[in-house]
C-alpha cells in the first residue's frame, strides 16, 4: 500500500462493495471487477467478507471503460480522435465502434477498434443526393438513422459484453447513445457544426416511428462560444485539436507563415459523391488564382487529384495534406465550411472564403462570416470569379486577419480535450 496517503476501508459481502467517500463497485465475484480493482486491493486470507486498507486516491485512478461511437466518415470521426487519446493518457480504456468498411482508418489513428455493422458511410450520404436543395438535410439524417438501425443489434451485443462505464459519440452516430440509454450508462455527444440541425431529429422520427433519441448527459462543443448559437449556449466547451489522419508533413510545409500561400480544399467527403462536380470547380479556379501570385496548395485525396488534368506551375501541392500544419502556414484558405476544415483554419488564424455545399455547412460559412473571419459564396453566387474576389480581399484585407486572430485566442483558451478527460472521468 503506498505510503504517506490516507486510507480507507472497503468491505466486501453479498451487498456489494462501498469504499468510504467513492462510488459503490461491483460484486467482488464480478470478473470486471476481478480484473479492474482487484489488482488494487489486497485480499487477507481469501475471506470474501474481509476488511482491506487502500488509498482514497486509488479508487479515483482506476481506469474506467470508454467506447467511442462513429459512422464511417473520416470527418466525424476525426473529431474525436484526440479526445480518445487523451483518455487513453489518463490510462483508460478506449475502444472504437464503427462499422467494419471503416475500422482501418480508426486503426490507423491508432486506437482499438471494432466493427458492429458491415457498412455505412459515404454510400448512404451519396444516397440522399438527388433529392432538392432545402430537403438534403433531412436525407442525410434519415441516411444515419438508417445506419444506426443496422448497427443497433451489433451496438446492444458490445455495450452487453464490453460494459462500458461512458460512451462518447459524434453527433450523427445514434445506436450507441440508445443502446447506452437502454442500459444507463452515462453518455457524451461531441458536437460538431454550428447548425442544430432538426432535420436530423425529425428525419430519426421519421425512421424509427416517433421514437426520440434523447439528449446526451453532456455535450461536447469546440465551436468557440462568440460563434456559438442561442440553442448552444450550455454546451461544454472543448479546445479544438485537428487530427488530419495519416497523411506526411512535407519538409517545405515546416517552415513560417508564406504571405501569399492559399490552401484550396473540399474534405475528404465532397470529391467522392458523384453528384459534386468538385473538379469543375476547382480546376478552373486554380488557374484564376494564378492572378494573385499566390502559391495555392490542394488538399485532396491522392485518388481524386489523379483523375484531374495537369494543373498550373502556381500550384505547389495537390494531394494528401495535413491540413493544421499546411493552414498555419497560409494566408487564406478556399474551403466548403466543413467542421474541420473550418476550425483548423479558425484555430489557425487564417481567413477563410466559404463555398458551403450541404447540411450544416451554411451554418458553418454563415457563422464564420458573421465572426468576421472570412466571405461567403453561397450555390447560387458560386462562379470560378466570384470565390477569386472573395479570396483576393482576405488575403489584402488586415481586419479579417484580425478577426480570425482574435477567434484562434478564443479556441486557445478553450479547456483542452486533456482536461475533459478528467471531467469525463467524474461522470463514471
């Protein structure tokens, strides 16, 4: 027993275990607890009735269960990566659930994953395509809705077995919150856009009979608060931290700010459904943008930007990149209002010119845009001349410099995904 500490007693018998000051555990016969708190207590003469001394302070430094719940989209899960591994820090243990087309990208992130359902991604978001503008929110909810419907008997199984004491989700991703309502165990939502979204909620009811998912026992917003909408307002603050998957620093991306370097990006969703001519808005720009004597980087998968013809000798980069490293070393950025993409650049201090495309992207590019950090170029407006103004006037202009600068201090000051750790682990 370590010394120096204050001790308490714990009693074990057929009404359980009560440490002094804690919260009741399991059985001491329960293999979780066998296997957990076990390795913590000394046991005098294997009478299961004994009383044993052991530090308060251990009870509290027991590692507890954390399952993260995603759909497989690289940016909802990107969004959770750092706070798995600062759990995964504080010596708990992380698992991820999503489904199996997806588990290697988590396995690349390198957190244990494991896999409740076959599929359920970009193919069920390129279904809800060819429905009208002002209905595409509500396409995809009910495109996620269905993937929780698929994954639900997977997500009862794991939740059943792996006993989880917390499960963490990203917003759209909806049969772990139930399974774990089910089972009462405490959940956490990581809250990504701007926009609230009831098209999603209405689409679940839509699905599931009427049935409501509920409300998470907390919810996660790295949005910093002056961005943030009136239904927001409560949420708890998170720091934004970018994980960008595997993708290399190339060395000249680590050197300082370049005063005309533009990054040009889409996400990682946008150039792989068919219905966004992705290319024939990026390729034409890139030549248009020759006019500002900028260096323009592309960020975009290595699969996408194989298939484009050859591009100007102004283009430094097309390809995989890492964008919190490339955005902090840009003057602007030309993007689709993704939460990602939009925060790294935020947390970078970089303005931005939007070109939103669905779901809470509008909200996204209109709340960026109301923050002073960058310009809007909405579907209609959007011309190949249209977003180079937008992009010559961010680059020239100091105040949305300024803007942006006093926005990345807000998201600096935010708590870090380490500190939520630990606010997660009261919640156990």
């Amino acid at each position: 027993m370590a010394t120096g500490r204050s001790a308490g007693i714990v009693q074990f018998g057929s009404g359980g275990l009560t440490p002094h000051g804690t919260r009741e555990f399991a059985r001491k016969e329960d293999p979780l607890w066998i296997r957990r708190e076990g390795r913590s207590i000394q046991e005098k003469d294997g009478d299961p009735a004994a009383i044993f001394l052991f530090p308060e302070s251990a009870i509290r430094e027991l590692a507890v269960r954390i399952l993260f719940t995603t759909v497989g989209l690289p940016g909802h899960f990107f969004t959770l990566v750092p706070l798995a591994w600062a759990c995964r820090a504080r010596g708990h243990e992380v698992l991820v659930a999503t489904t199996e087309d997806f588990r290697p990208t988590v396995l690349r992130a390198g957190l244990p994953a494991c896999s409740w359902s076959g599929s359920g991604g970009v193919a069920d978001v390129a279904a809800g395509e060819g429905v009208p503008a002002g209905q595409q929110a509500f396409a995809h909810g009910r495109a996620f809705a269905r993937i929780a419907r698929r994954s639900l008997s997977g997500a009862e199984e794991l939740v059943r077995d792996w006993r989880p004491d917390l499960v963490v989700s990203e917003r759209a991703e909806r049969a772990g919150p139930l399974v774990a309502a089910d089972a009462g165990v405490p959940r956490a939502e990581l809250h990504w856009g701007a926009a609230e979204l009831p098209e999603y909620r209405a689409a679940w009811e839509a699905e599931w009979g009427g049935s409501s998912f509920g409300d998470a026992d907390i919810v996660l917003n790295p949005w910093p608060p002056s961005l943030r909408a009136a239904y927001a307002e409560n949420h708890q603050s998170i720091r934004h931290v970018s994980y960008n998957g595997d993708a290399s620093i190339p060395g000249w991306l680590t050197g300082n700010r370049h005063p005309r370097r533009v990054c040009v990006t889409f996400g990682t969703l946008l150039p792989h459904l068919g219905s966004r001519d992705i290319e024939g808005l990026v390729v034409p720009l890139l030549h248009r943008l020759g006019a500002l004597e900028a260096e323009l980087v592309v960020a975009v998968d290595d699969r996408v930007a194989a298939t484009w013809p050859a591009l100007p000798g102004h283009v430094r980069h097309v390809g995989r990149l890492p964008l919190a490293e490339v955005m902090n070393t840009c003057a602007a950025a030309i993007h689709h209002a993704g939460q990602g993409t939009s925060l790294t650049a935020l947390a970078a201090a970089c303005p931005q010119v939007m070109v939103p495309q669905f779901d809470d992207q509008f909200d996204n590019a209109e709340t960026l845009a109301k923050g002073g950090t960058g310009i809007v170029v909405l579907p209609e407006e959007t011309t190949t001349e249209a977003i180079y103004r937008a992009c010559r006037t961010v680059v020239e202009s100091a105040a949305h410099r300024t803007s942006a600068a006093e926005v990345a201090a807000e998201i600096a000051a935010q708590p870090s995904p380490a500190d939520i750790a630990v606010m997660l682990e009261e919640r156990c």
